[in-house]
C-alpha cells in the first residue's frame, strides 16, 4: 500500500456524486413516474384543461355552442343564466356563452400577438446586449429601464392612442411594454451562459463568434426566456382585456372578453352576469396560465 | 462474498482490541431513491474511539448509507429496511423528534463541502457554539467561552479573533476545522465525516486530519470516515469498509482490507489508484525530428487581476515570471495546489487569456499578440481539455456534434465527411459508435471525458492542454484516461502541456514536471529527479503531504 493519492477537488459539485436512480424497467418505471408526477398535482390538471378549452374555443368555437354570437332575440333579452343559456343573454338577447366562446379567438390572437412582439423584440434586445456588452450593452439596458420605468398599461395606452384603434394594433401596443422584461431575462441568460466552460471550450475548438452565439448561446438561453413567455402570456391576456374594456379594441358587436364586461358595465345593477361571467373567464385563463407557466418554470431547474 | 464481509465485517475490531459492544451498529440497511434501491442491505459497525473508513466510488451509496444513519437523506430517498443502533438503542424507532435530539449532540456531522457548510452571514464562533445552545448545554456566555475553546482545540492560533470573524475570511482548511469544531462541540460520541478533506489542497488535507485523529483519539470519540481516497483510508482507520453499487463488499483491518484485498472490485480499485512507486505510463520520448526546437515557449509571463476597488485598487499577480518549453512529442506537467497559477499559465499559453507581460511562441511563431483571424487559425494547432467533462460538453449537442464542432469550425469536412471523422475518433478514444447520437445527459462522467478527448484530437493538433483532466473522475476511470492519453501520446505524437495538482497523477503521465507556488515556478525538472530528489522544499512538502504513505492501518 505505497503511495496511494487522488484527492478530487470538485467531487463534491460533480453532479455524479448525487444519487442517480436508473430506472428499474424504463418503459413502465418512466411512465408510472409521469402519471404520479400529474396526479399529484390537480390544480396543474385543471389549468391545462382550462387553457386547452379556451384554445379549442378559439379555433373551433363551434364545438362549445351552436348559437350566432352577433344575432339577439329580442324576446329573450336580459335573461339571467339557466340551461338554454348557460351566461345569460345581453341586453339585444344574444347568448352570453356563445359571445365569451366566439371572444376567445380575437383575445387569444391579440394575446400571442402581444407575446410574440415582446419575446422577438425583446430577446433580440437582450442577445445583443448581452453577447455585444460594452456601449451597446448599457445604451439597450438603459432603454430597458426607461420602458420599465413607466407603468405598463399607461405606456400602452399611450402607444394605442397613436397607433389607432384595433385588435392588432392593442395586441402591438402591449407587446412594446412587455419589452423590456424580455430583454433583461435574456441578456441574464446569454450572460451565464457565455461564461460556461462549454463556450469558451467552442472557442477554444476554434469556433467563430456568431456560430458559438447561435449555436451554443442561443439555444442554451431560450429555456427561461420561454417559460417567461408564459408568465408573460397571463398578464397579457388582462392587459389586452384591459384595454379592450377602455374601447381601444374590437369594432362592436365583434365579441372581445374585455369588451364583454365593459358593454356588461352599464347593466351591473340589474343583470350581473353580463359582466361577471367575461370577467371570471378573463381570471381563470390568466390563473391557468400562470400555473402552468410555473410548472414549467420547475421543469426548467 | 457478502457473508464473508458480513463475518469479518461483524467481528470486534483488533484496533481496539476489547470487547466492548459496538457504539454504532447498522443492519441490514436499505435506501431506496423512487423506484431505485441505491443502498441495499449494508452492516456495518464502529466500535467506541475506532475509525472505520467507508470507501467507494461515486453512486457507491456511502454518503447515503451515511446520511440514513443521522436520518437526513434528501428529499425522494426513503430507508425502506435495516436498523441503526446508536449505543443500544435504535435511532429510528423514536422518530423525528428523537434524532433531532441525538443529532449534535451525539452524533457529530461533518460535512463534504466547507464552502458551502459555513452560514456567510453568521460570525464563526456562533456557528461554533449553534449546537451547544440548542442543546441547552450551555448558556449563552458560556456558549461564546466554549466555542472559543473549541477553535483553540482544532488549531487556531488565535481563536478569540477568528471567532469573531465570517466564513469568507477564512481559507478552506481553516473553515473545515471550524466545522469540525461545530461537530465536537457538544462532544459526541461519534462522528461521521462526509469527504472531509476533498475539496482541500494536500498540504491542508493533512493538517486537517491530524488534527480530527488527534481529537478523536484524546476524546475517544468515534470515527466513520466516509472517503473515496482510498490513500486517506489507508493512513487513518483502524478499520476499512469497501462499498460498490450499494453492498458493502469487503471489510475488516485496513491493512488486511486494502494490503491483502481478497474481493475482485476491492482488487480493481486498489490497481487502478495512481502511485507514487508503481509503474509509469510516459511513453519514451519520441524521437526528436531534426528540426528541433521546442514546440511551446513561454517567457517570463506575468498575469495581474485587478482586485475589487474595495480591495484598495489593487492587483493580484496570479502568474509570476513563469518560463517554460515544452517540446514535441513531450509531457510538461505544472504541478501545485489551488491558486497557484497553474491553470492561469495553461490558459495564457492556450491565449485564452492574454498575459500582462511576457511571451508565448507556438512553434517559432509569436503568439502573444495575435487576435481575431490569425489566432483562431492557430487554435487548430492547440486544443484544450478541460477538468469538468460535465460542464465542458454543450449539453444540447449530441457527441457527433461536438466532436464535429472543430471540423466545422474550420471547414475541414463536410456533414457526411464530419459525421465519419465523429466516428473514427469515437473509435480512437474507445467508445461505441452508437455513443455518436447521445447527448452528454446519457453518458458517464468517463465517457464525457473521451467525448473531450475525441474533440481535441479532431483537428489533430500538436499540443494539447489537460486541465486537471482527470481531477473529476473516480480513480478506476480516472487510470483509463491516463491510459488513453499516454497511448495517443505515442500514436499520434502529441505534446501534452498538463495541469494537476494530483503529484501520483504527474508522475504517471509526465516526462518534465514544473512545481508552482503562489504564482511562481520553484522548480521544473524531469520526473524522475523532482521525485527522487526534490531540491526545493516546498516540492518536498508537497510529497510528503501525499496520503497512503503511512504504515497501513496500524493501530495507534
């Protein structure tokens, strides 16, 4: 027993020293592990049933309600909810139900547009800060936090108002206030990622600087930017709501959810449901969403 | 096997020779993490004042088998079978409650990492006195007097002052004696040290288990010493428990253990641990070629990092007029512990890093102040390998993409000339093909390391940088990457320019060693002479720090 040596310096953050379980039959073990990982976890169920209603409702309204949201009977105005009509009708008789399905789509597109502008630009703006640092760093941080430093529904009313009414337009306004947020998660991410061994050893292979940035860097920082998306996409369902409600969206009757309970407004006293079902609606998408964005979130540690 | 282990295993250490009932009794021990059982049916003893060593590689289940004892497995594990018995009586059976109890007060913890065990925000001397005041066994004044005296006990030269001081100001070793006093304090009959020393440099990895042998044996305390050194073992415990995927396959005096090993596995491991007298791996020097000069010069190169304004302005001067060659076909190893600046001079001659002063020459050519174009063309000349296969892999690349990464970089081949070149060198590092379409998640931390490996050679450079490259590996791995280098060495004629702070390691692999110390070079010589007559004394110390050099398992 001569001279026996090997002292390991990161054996205590190598991630092989924790216990990795193999799994026993992979097939039924993974499987088993999937559906407790659900069960456990209802209101995650829930949030992806919600979330997947109000998807389908805006692609194929036709599956929920067979009723013309544009067409009242004048007979039945004002009716509060029962079987016929689950919501209620408004004050021209249409069906309430059939108006929040037929909403789902023009709030749904306002929103993804919304989401799509922040998380392009944004993470546009945050890669080059990020992977450029220096002058073009500070000047993009800077108008980050100009953008942040003015509350998010008064910009984007600010935006709205010189852009125009219209769904896309509302949808383009909100997106420009989620910006900011977007850029910062992404030039966090591109900043820890650049400092990985496994960047520097791409360099050290002899890589170019824009192929180890789209390559290595990009990829590696998408993960949090996406899971900020969803976190996002809740909060933009209710400030496209929000701004539908002040009238800054759909042309009337066209069914909007923040139009629905700003038209329900003027009826509060007498027919609460008018804007109590559009308003519930408008909660449980943002509530699912957010759940499941936190999910997500978990998945991605 | 396992009954045999079990008999030998069971029987009253000859370390301390009476008769007395185990202190610390485990039977038929399991853990299961989810569906995986990682601990499965594992006895074992520690006899009052004994020092039983548990050894293993990484995923052997010892640190689990550790941490069910004092009952903290992390979150998902679950002791599904087996009894522990603490001094008669069975540590489960009262529950939550009644561990807590035993916890610190008769059971002492010291735990792997001392960066991060330590509280940042708490002085050390109240982390000291934390287990005496939940215990009640001491007020709180007393509390402040005995911690002091605890630090005193484990080396401080002025414990008064350290008390009074955060974790960030001290060293490693000095936080780990801090730990190891926290664990004393409210003296406890055993105690169970998880990789004490390894995140330590040698030096300090000695200091630090003289001093908890000292201890120990002045108080008679117990010792589960939890370690995958199987040198450590070897000089400090009485007796050795070998453990491998969950069972304890061999046990009894250390020096029967690891001196007459009679399991296969044992056997493995103890072949596959570096030595300091067994044979080496260097391959002759291959024959030089005519044109001679050295491949890599480096010359008197200084680095200084500014240092925080906090800090005054000032700079630390990691590299310190360090010059050296390495020739063609050659090993040059920079030898010394953390912070020496070893890494930084593997760094600024790779030009990772640009020097403060001083030059480097890549085969004749002035590579100092080269950027941009002309110095990534050099970068096909010299690849680097680094110490973490898990953090030096993109981990959304498959292994064909990574190896293929440098070819692509440089236009050598084109996807279906790429992807057989990925195969090829897979072969040369001694990996299946089917590897080719994994991603670094599915492979070990071995098989990562060829993966690296494959990537270096790829452009088949003339000088490859190792950085600690084997420092992350279990020893039995650890000895067939050492292996494969040499071999390659041989085969394709490479220069390696290799950083470790493991001297068994160097003196394997290297035909030149050069000794580092803060920053500056004591010494450079041929293996042979810095081993057989270290001239420095900081080399000799270095040396003699090794663990395993003790009469093996000698009772004391």
């Amino acid at each position: 027993m001569n001279g026996v040596n090997g002292v390991t310096r990161v054996a205590g953050t190598a991630p092989h020293q924790a216990p990795s379980p193999p799994a026993v039959t992979p097939e039924a073990g993974r499987l088993a592990a999937r559906l407790g990982y659900w069960l456990r976890r209802p209101g995650l169920v829930l949030s992806v049933l919600v979330v997947g209603a109000v998807l389908t409702a805006a692609i194929l309204p036709e599956l929920f309600t067979s009723r013309d949201p544009l067409t009242g009977v004048p007979a039945e105005k004002l009716r509060g909810p029962s079987a016929e009509h689950p919501f209620g009708t408004d004050q021209l008789g249409r069906d309430l139900f059939a108006r929040t399905v037929h909403g789902a789509a023009l709030s749904l597109r306002a929103t993804s547009l919304a989401v799509a502008v922040g998380l392009v630009a944004g993470s546009a703006m945050g890669l080059l800060a990020g992977a450029l640092g220096g002058r073009v760093d500070d000047v993009l941080m800077r108008c980050a936090d100009v953008l942040l430093a003015i509350p998010a529904l008064l910009l984007s009313l600010a935006i709205v108002t010189a852009l125009g009414f219209g769904t896309t337009r509302v949808a383009i306004a909100v997106g420009v206030t989620s910006v900011a947020g977007f850029a910062r998660v992404m030039r966090a991410e591109v900043l820890r990622v650049r400092g990985t061994v496994y960047v520097e050893a791409a360099h050290a292979a002899g890589a170019r600087r824009h192929s180890v940035l789209l390559r290595h860097v990009l990829p590696n920082a998408a993960g949090p930017v996406l899971v900020f998306a969803a976190v996002e996409f809740g909060a933009v369902v209710l400030a496209v709501s929000a701004l539908s409600f002040l009238g800054y969206g759909a042309e009337p009757p066209t069914p909007e959810w923040g139009s629905l309970v700003s038209e329900g407004r003027d009826y509060l006293a007498g027919a609460w449901w008018l804007t109590t079902f559009p308003g519930l609606t408008i909660a449980a998408t943002v509530l699912a969403a957010n759940r499941i964005a936190r999910a997500w979130e978990g998945e991605e540690r | 096997m396992s009954r045999e282990a079990t008999s030998r295993a069971g029987g009253t250490s000859r370390g301390t020779g009476g008769v007395q009932p185990p202190l610390l009794a485990v039977r038929g021990l399991r853990v299961s993490y989810g569906a995986a059982e990682v601990v499965r049916g594992v006895d074992l003893t520690v006899a009052p004042g004994e020092t039983v060593a548990l050894v293993g590689e990484s995923g052997s289940g010892k640190s689990t088998t550790a941490h069910a004892v004092v009952g903290l497995l992390p979150r998902g594990g679950r002791r599904t079978a087996g009894e522990v018995v603490l001094a008669g009586e069975d540590l489960a059976a009262g529950g939550e409650r009644a561990l807590r109890a035993r916890r610190g007060s008769d059971i002492g913890l010291i735990p792997q990492d001392p960066y991060l065990a330590l509280n940042p925000v708490q002085r050390v001397g109240r982390q000291v006195a934390e287990s005496l005041l939940i215990h009640g066994l001491a007020d709180r004044a007393g509390a402040r007097e005995r911690a002091v005296e605890l630090l005193a006990q484990v080396g401080f030269d002025q414990p008064e002052t350290r008390a009074r001081q955060y974790p960030h100001e001290l060293s490693g070793g000095m936080r780990q004696r801090v730990l190891i006093a926290t664990a004393l304090a409210a003296g406890p009959r055993l105690l169970i040290a998880d990789e004490p020393t390894s995140a330590l440099d040698v030096t300090v990895q000695r200091q630090v288990l003289d001093h908890l042998e000292r201890l120990t044996r002045d108080r008679g305390t117990a010792l589960l010493l939890i370690t995958h050194d199987l040198g450590v073992a070897a000089d400090r415990a009485q007796r050795t428990v070998v453990m491998s995927r969950g069972e304890v396959v061999e046990a009894g005096p250390t020096n029967e253990v690891l001196g007459g090993p009679r399991h296969p596995y044992t056997r493995r491991l103890l072949a596959a641990v570096p030595s300091l007298a067994g044979p080496r791996l260097a391959a002759p020097r291959a024959a030089r070629t005519p044109d001679g000069g050295p491949l890599v010069v480096a010359d008197r190169l200084v680095k200084d990092f500014p240092l925080p304004r906090s800090a005054g302005g000032r700079r630390l001067r990691a590299v310190d007029g360090v010059s050296l060659t390495v020739a063609r076909g050659e090993t040059f190893a920079l030898v010394g512990e953390s912070g020496s600046g070893k890494s930084t001079t593997a760094r600024i001659v790779m030009r990772l890093t640009a020097p403060s002063s001083g030059t480097v020459t890549f085969d004749g050519l002035d590579a100092t102040a080269l950027t941009g174009e002309p110095l990534r063309r050099l970068r096909r000349r010299m690849q680097i390998v680094y110490q973490s296969p898990y953090a030096s892999l993109d981990p959304r690349f498959t292994v064909a993409e990574s190896i293929g990464e440098p070819l692509r970089a440089f236009r050598v081949a084109g996807r279906r000339e790429r992807a057989r070149r990925a195969a090829e060198l897979l072969e040369r590092v001694a990996l299946p093909a089917s590897a080719l379409r994994r991603r670094p998640a599915e492979l070990s931390g071995g098989q990562r390391q060829r993966v690296a490996i494959a990537r270096a050679l790829a452009l088949e450079p003339d000088l490859v940088v190792c950085d600690e490259p084997v420092s992350a590996l279990d020893v039995s791995v650890q000895a067939q990457i050492l292996d494969l280098l040499a071999e390659l060495q041989r085969e394709l004629g490479l220069s390696y320019l290799f950083i470790s702070h493991d001297l068994a390691v160097v003196r394997q692999i290297a035909h030149r060693v050069g000794v580092m110390r803060d920053g500056r070079l004591v010494e450079t010589g041929t293996t042979e002479r810095i081993f057989d007559e270290p001239h420095h004394a900081y080399t000799e110390e270095l040396l003699a720090a090794i663990p395993g050099r003790r009469t093996a398992g000698q009772p004391r």
